[in-house]
C-alpha cells in the first residue's frame, strides 16, 4: 500500500513538472501581445508590422508540428523532451540579444519550432506517467498549467516589460524554462515512444468525419479568437482610452477566466461533452460581438472579457479531448494535427485583425471575429447531427 502510494505521489509530481513546463510554453507563445507596443517602438515600428510575428510564429508551429512529430515518432521521448528545452532555451538567449526586428523573428522561429514538437508529446507524455487512472485530471492539470501562463505568464511577463524593458521578459522566461528542464531530467522516467502514430495513420484518421470536422472547427474558433486576442492591448489602450496598468489587469483577468475553465471542463465536460462544447463556443462568439459595444465601460469589459477567457478555454479543452477520443491509436499524430492547426488559427487571426486594423480599424476586430466564429458553430453543430450515430 506505502509503495503504491509513493508510485502515485512521484506520478503527480510528473504531471505537475509537465504543467509548469506547459505553464512556460504558453507563456512564451503569448505574451508578445502583451508586449506588442513596447516591441514595436523599441524597433521603431508600428504596431500592425510588429504583431505579424505573432502570425509567423503560429504559422512555423501548423505547418512544423506533423513533420516534425513524424521525424521524431520512434525517439524516446523524455531525452526528445530535453532536447526541445535546450533549443527553447538557447532561442530565448537571443531573443534577449536581438539586435534589430528580424533577429528576434529568427529567435522566435527557434522557439516556434520547440513548440510545434512540445505540444505534438506533451499531452500523452504527462498521461503516461500520471497516477493509474488519472489520465483525466492530467490533461486537467496541463490545461491548467496553460490557463496559468494567462493568470500569471502574460501579466507579470507585461509588468517585467514595463520595468525593465522586453528583453528581460524573455531573460526571465528563459531562466524558468532551464530551471523546468532540469526538474523533468530528474523526474521523469525513459519513455519509449508508444501509440505515436506514423505517417501510414494519416489516411485511416482522414476517413473519421467528426475528427476531421473537429479540426476544421479548431482552425475557425481559433481564427475568430485571435482575431481580437492578438490586438487586445491596443485595443484597451486605443479604443477604450484605458490605462496600461488596465490593459495588464484585463490579460490577467483573461487567464484566471481559462483557470476557472480547465475546473469547469474538469467536473462537467463528462457528463456532457457536446452540451459543453456548443455551450463554449457560444460563449466565445457572443463574447466577440460585444467586445466593442461594452468597451466604453471598465466594468462590463472585465466581466466580458472573464466570460470570453471562460469560453475559449473550455472548447479548446473540449476539442482537444474530442481529438484523442476519436484517434487513441495514433494520439501523438492527432495531437500534432491539432498543435498545427490550433496554429493556423492562431496566425490566422492575427493576420485578419491586422488587415481589419488596416482597412476597416481597430474597433471592428470583434465584429470580425463573431462571424468567423459563427461558421465555427454551424459546422460543429451540423456535423454532430449528420454523424452523432458514430459519435
């Protein structure tokens, strides 16, 4: 019983070095829209230029993941993992370095590329050395780890910013990460690659409907997202005239919304997945609508942007699950699948709210947003109906 015990006890702690090293990688991913401004004036540029590096990194993880998920589906996954951490750190060091625009897009491309293989393991690396029977809660506890980068990541990465400038955001997060990666040496055990999937698993997923409905609503719920996400900073300072420190108080208000998330997907999303699904993603796209029309009043814009959080955090949750329930024979692939297209819609976004910014301005990106994400609703809606009998 004592042995088991201590079996269970060193698995949490797995589960958790997993968490914080998600904690860190989302963190980094995100927090140059905390940035944005900041980055853009020190290089002399403005703020729609600068935010397509948000774009290109998206774009270099969706269109990386699968490849390289390939490249890599028979290594052993733990000295993979530490290899992927000593590449993200090395790409912070010179993102702390950058000399000028395109280097730190260079250092950015390195860590886009850490990220494309973190996020294609990750997943099944922490259900595989969580507690016997505790896969749920580790998934839990890695959408925690992410809704965290939100809750602490971007607010105090944006307060590090402010203080000593964005370089030192990156140090920092730099000195996490290294830290994080010699917890995992030490903590996790070998782990041969299992159930990867390889290249031969692609047509047999392509043939599963709702799995390939599942991505493509991925691709649009996402796209609507960042749309507005990606420029939220300007848009609080610009369009509701509102403070930095009421910008840095709005992203750290977004993460506790995704923390209040993963523990709503964590006691509800079994009960009912579809309820909670259609449920999120009209929580996102009613969030959207009324981001401009509540932006004149503090108030309701936190409690619309806590809702918001709340919505995009419970269908990403919610769609990824979907994912690994429709492809447990190749969990890997899928969740590479997943990673990249989670991506497209990360730089897609960013790429619509940038034009959007340019030829119709910045107070129309939540419109735009609302009627991506609508087509995002419909064909979740209609796929589960043509195909529910398989669902």
């Amino acid at each position: 019983m004592l042995e088991a015990k201590k079996i269970d006890r060193i698995g949490y702690f797995r589960v958790v070095a997993m968490a914080f090293a998600a904690f860190v990688f989302n963190t980094t991913e995100f927090v140059p829209v905390a940035l944005l401004s900041d980055i853009a004036s020190s290089f002399t540029m403005d703020v729609a230029k600068t935010g397509l590096m948000i774009t290109v990194y998206a774009w270099i993880v969706s269109l990386a993941s699968l490849p390289l998920m390939l490249a890599t589906a028979k290594l052993e996954r733990r000295s993979l993992l530490l290899k992927v951490f000593i590449l993200f750190v090395a790409s912070h060091l010179l993102s702390v370095l950058a000399w000028n625009y395109w280097v730190l897009l260079l250092a950015r491309m390195g860590i886009a590329f850490a990220h494309a293989i973190f996020w294609s393991i990750s997943v099944a690396m922490a259900m595989r050395v969580a507690p016997k029977g505790k896969q749920t809660q580790a998934l839990g506890m890695i959408a925690m780890g992410s809704a965290m980068a939100m809750v602490l990541g971007l607010p105090i990465g944006r307060i590090i910013g402010q203080w000593l400038g964005w370089r030192a955001t990156f140090a920092v997060l730099g000195v996490v990460a290294f830290t994080i990666m010699l917890i995992l040496a030490n903590l996790l055990p070998r782990l041969p690659s299992r159930n990867a999937g390889s290249l031969s698993s692609l047509p047999l997923l392509a043939k599963r409907p709702l799995l390939i409905a599942t991505y493509i609503v991925v691709m649009l719920i996402v796209t609507a997202h960042f749309t507005a996400y990606s420029y939220i900073e300007p848009f609080v300072i610009n369009i509701s005239q509102l403070s930095e420190n009421i910008a840095t108080a709005i992203l750290l208000v977004f993460g506790v919304a995704g923390l209040v998330a993963s523990l709503l997907f964590s006691r509800l999303y079994r009960f009912f997945p579809i309820g909670f699904i259609i449920t999120a993603l009209i929580i996102v796209i009613s969030s959207l609508f009324a981001f401009y029309i509540v932006s004149d009043y503090v108030t309701l814009l936190f409690i619309q942007v806590f809702i918001w959080g709340i919505g995009i955090s419970a269908v990403s949750l919610g769609l990824q699950m979907r994912v690994l329930n429709f492809a447990p024979d190749a969990t890997d692939v899928a969740t590479a699948i997943f990673s990249g297209i989670y991506n497209i819609g990360i730089g897609a976004g960013a790429l619509v709210g940038n034009q959007v910014m340019q030829h119709w301005g910045l107070a129309n990106i939540g419109f735009v947003g609302t009627a991506v994400g609508g087509v995002a609703v419909l064909i979740f809606v209609l796929s589960w109906l043509k195909y529910r009998a398989i669902n």
